[in-house]
C-alpha cells in the first residue's frame, strides 16, 4: 500500500477524495482484491459499468421527482 500526504487547498475535492479512498476500502473488503489486481473479463466490467449507470439515472428520477412535488422555484423554466 502507498501512503501520500496530500495538501487540500479545496475541501471539495478533499471530500470526493475521501470517498474514492473509502469505497476502495469497502471494495477491498467485500471481494478481497484491489482494482488493479481484478482479472475480470472486460464484459464484467462493462456490466458493473452499465449497472452503476442505471442506478445513477434511478436516483436522477427520484431527486427529479422530489424536486418536481415541491414545486421548487428552481424548476421554472
């Protein structure tokens, strides 16, 4: 493992980073290999890739509908 010390100048990106590191982590600990280290075939990754994209548009609709139900005055036209 590669140990960085990393100075943040935006806490966005800090954040997001923090994620990256924590989802690998679960990754990690859920299949018990890294990324780099994964031999899957190329057609399970793009059904991994395809299944997060459909959950990505599912929670798109959801917070569109959410937003929609309260009449929001950021979804006038």
């Amino acid at each position: 493992m590669t140990k960085k010390q990393i100075e943040f100048r935006d806490p966005v990106v800090e954040k997001v980073v923090d994620k990256f590191i924590s989802r690998s982590n679960v990754g990690f600990k859920k299949y018990g290999v890294t990324l780099e280290n994964d031999d899957s075939k190329m057609l399970v990754w793009l059904n991994h890739l395809q299944e997060e994209l459909m959950d990505a548009i599912l929670y798109i609709q959801k917070n569109k509908d959410k937003l929609n139900e309260l009449n929001a005055p950021w979804n006038e036209k």
